[in-house]
C-alpha cells in the first residue's frame, strides 16, 4: 500500500463517502448550474447577434 491509501475504491468509498458525500453534492449541483448559464448565455449571444 502506498502511502496508506487503502486498496480498493470500495474501501476508500466506505471510510471517506459519508463524509464526502454531501461536497460531491454540492459540487455537482454548482457545476449543473453553471453549465446552465453557460449555455444561457452563449445562446442569447447568439441571439442577439443573429438580429
């Protein structure tokens, strides 16, 4: 073992999930909401400079 990693992810995901769980939560929600308004705003870029 390297460095006291434990061996599999399944073990890694036992000891440390609980904890990360809601920061993966987070941070997926966050990056859902910006893909949103990057999508918004390239489409009303668009839209504008199609007028």
């Amino acid at each position: 073992m390297m460095s006291g990693l434990p061996l599999s992810l399944g073990e890694w995901l036992q000891r440390y999930g609980g904890s990360l769980l809601p920061v993966i939560t987070w941070v997926s929600a966050i990056g859902i909401v910006l893909c949103s308004l990057v999508v918004v705003a390239i489409a009303i870029e668009r839209f504008f400079a199609l007028r």
